[in-house]
C-alpha cells in the first residue's frame, strides 16, 4: 500500500503579514490588478515593495509555491497562480481597547 499525504501549510496573517509566504500569498491573492497567470518574480516583488513590505525571502517562498503546485511556470516563462488552491479563512476577534 501507497499513501501519499500531501501537507499544506498553515498561515496566520494579522492586518499585516509577519512572514516572506504570507506577504507572497496576499498579494497572489489580491492580484493587485494582475491577471493569474502572468506573474513574473520581479512584478511580485515589486507589489510586494509597493506595500513597504520587505522581500527578503521571496524567491525562497517563491520556489515553495511552485513545489507545492500553487504557482506553476508556463511554457512563456511567466508564473501562474493558482487561487482554487488557497484557501482564506476571516475571523472576527475581540479586541480588548486597554490591551
């Protein structure tokens, strides 16, 4: 017997993405008026930079995405997201005014 488990990662993202695969994913997933399937790295990184946000680690998280078959390059060069693939979970918190 064979069992492939496939395990996706989990992330959490507070009103501002703490890590380099959270900042990479809401900006895939937003679009930011891009179309899904003409990403290049250097157009993510600059969407990423348009939100002050540091790149730092993107191509690594880039290459992840890839491995894990939510970006995948066509045969242009140009990367293509896959949003069916993400799933984005809102929950609402309470949020004590004295911390």
């Amino acid at each position: 017997i064979i069992v492939l488990e496939k395990l996706k990662p989990l992330i959490e993202v507070s009103s501002e993405p703490s890590t380099p695969l959270g900042r990479l994913v809401v900006i895939l997933y937003n679009k930011f008026g891009n179309r899904n399937d003409k990403w290049s790295k250097k157009n993510i990184k600059q969407k990423i930079e348009e939100h002050a946000w540091p790149i730092d680690g993107i191509d690594y998280e880039i290459d992840r995405l890839v491995q894990w078959e939510i970006l995948t390059f066509q045969s242009s060069g140009s990367l293509r997201f896959f949003p069916e693939r993400v799933r984005v979970v809102e929950k609402n918190i309470e949020v004590n005014e004295y911390g």
